[in-house]
C-alpha cells in the first residue's frame, strides 16, 4: 500500500506485506505502547480486521485482530490487557473515518489464505532481551538465555529464601504464566519441563513458589513484566522448535552455582536454614556440576 495513517498515540505504515505500527512518546500515551516502541505485523499474523465507533465520542478504532498464536506478546497477556493498551487498535478522529474504513478494506483483502486458523508459530516478534524488571519479592532479568530471580529480603517468603536465588535456561521451560498486577494475585510464574516434555504444575502458591514472583502495588507494572514475560515465552517456543534439551541432562554453570552455595552459607549463619536443610541443598547445587 505505501501510506501512512497517523492515529492517536500511533501511526501505521502499510508496506507490501506488513503493517509497521510506530508508537508515540507523549505523556497520555500508554506506557506499554512507549516500551514497545514498535513492532511490525506481517499480514500473515491477521485473521481478520474492523471498524468501530471509538472510546470516546467523535472518535473511531481500527483494530486489526492476531490470530492465535502469532503475537507472543498477547499470548502472554492472554486476554489481560484493557482496551486502551491493545497495541491492535488505532484509534483515530471520527473525521479519518472514510480513510480508516478504506484502510481496513485493503487490509482485509491482504490476509493470508491461513487468516481463519491458529498460527503454528509466532509471526510477531516479542520485545528483545535483555529485560528486567523488580517484582514485589525479587528482582528478575531475561538475558535471552535464562531467567534469573534474585530475592528480596523485604518481600520474598522464607520458602524462597530457603530455595536460594533461581536460575531458568529457557530449555528447561515449559511454559510461562502471567498474571495482571491489574488484577488480584498478579504473579509471573515459570513452568518447568517435565519428563513428559509438558509443563509441570507450579508449587503451591505463586509467593511460596521459587518458580513464580509476586507484583503488588508499584511492582510488576505491565509494561514491565509482560514484554519480558514475552520474550522468555517466544524464546521458549524456539527452544522446543530446535529440539532443546530436557532439564533432566542440564549441567549448571559453575559460577553461578557457587554463588548460590555462598547465599546458602549466609541464611545458615543467619539462621534461617538449619544444618540438614543447608546440607541437602547443598548436595543439590553440587549434583548439577
């Protein structure tokens, strides 16, 4: 197509074959949207898209509408996100509406043969790593690689002190689970591989869990947590696609796991782990070497 239609807090430019959706800056724009910069949309990723009457009055939206599977970024989300932050919709002045409504027709006749059906993989990229953000009992970084969660002695459980800061290679995981912080119990749990190649089941609580970290007020914000939450989730999925291996065969760093020891000896001598407790983890840790 080779046009551009400017909206309210973003602008798309048609090309050939994808729709490349630049976000604004500005103050009132949704901070997710200012986090992802912005993103290109294959046609192939749409399953259909429409035109409605707008949030607010004298306005219009042009929502081009994912299919299943192709965007990482509302998989982790899985149907989460408000309105305002869908980074699908363009909301324009009702006087762009003969303009959007001839958009929306040339996309449509640009989706793919496939449009009605799920995706078989991710045709969106997530948010590129490295990404961090601090949750309510620790902090928690993705290198691309592996997902790290170092506690909080302010907020994480003393069942995740005694665990010991946690290290995830993305080939040892299974899946990854987010939920709001806009939303009670807001939490962003890992799921490890199982034997069986599917997901375990988390353990217990998400803040008992060393698996999951907790948001709460000011903590795991959205345009924090779930860009990475994302891109641990596409790498995990390109991890499967290159027959990863299980954790069962894993070797751990040795460097990181002398790290965790030393944290170890501290809750010992601090008295939070008792002799036995500080042993068997300790054999634990050792047995990945």
């Amino acid at each position: 197509m080779g046009d551009v239609l400017a909206g309210i807090h973003s602008t798309w430019e048609f090309d050939t074959d994808s729709v490349l959706i630049r976000f604004e800056r500005g103050i009132r724009t949704p901070k997710l949207f200012q986090v992802l910069g912005e993103r290109r949309i294959p046609y192939e990723a749409l399953s259909t898209v429409d035109l409605a009457p707008g949030p607010r009055k004298g306005t219009v939206v042009l929502h081009a509408v994912p299919r299943p599977g192709a965007d990482p970024l509302l998989e982790a989300a899985a149907g989460q996100l408000r309105q305002a932050a869908d980074p699908y919709r363009l909301v324009l002045p009702v006087e762009r509406e003969a303009l959007a409504d001839y958009y929306a027709t040339e996309l449509r006749s640009a989706l793919g043969p496939r449009a009605g059906e799920d995706a078989e993989g991710y045709l969106v990229a997530a948010p590129p790593a490295p990404l961090q953000f601090k949750a309510f009992d620790a902090k928690v970084s993705f290198d691309g690689k592996v997902v790290s969660f170092r506690w909080f002695w302010t907020g994480a459980s003393s069942a995740k002190w005694k665990a010991g800061d946690q290290s995830f290679p993305v080939g040892e995981l299974a899946d990854v689970e987010w939920r709001s912080p806009e939303i009670a119990g807001g939490h962003l749990r890992l799921r490890r591989r199982g034997a069986d190649g599917k997901a375990e089941p988390g353990q217990g609580p998400a803040d008992q869990d060393p698996a999951a970290v907790v948001f709460g007020l000011g903590y795991g914000l959205v345009h924090e947590s779930l860009p990475l939450a994302a891109a641990v989730l596409e790498a995990v999925r390109a991890a499967e696609s290159a027959g990863a291996p299980r954790p069962r065969g894993h070797r751990g760093n040795p460097a990181d796991i002398a790290d965790r020891i030393r944290h170890l000896g501290e809750l010992h001598s601090a008295g939070l782990l008792t002799d036995d407790e500080f042993t068997a983890k300790k054999t634990e840790l050792l047995a990945e070497l």
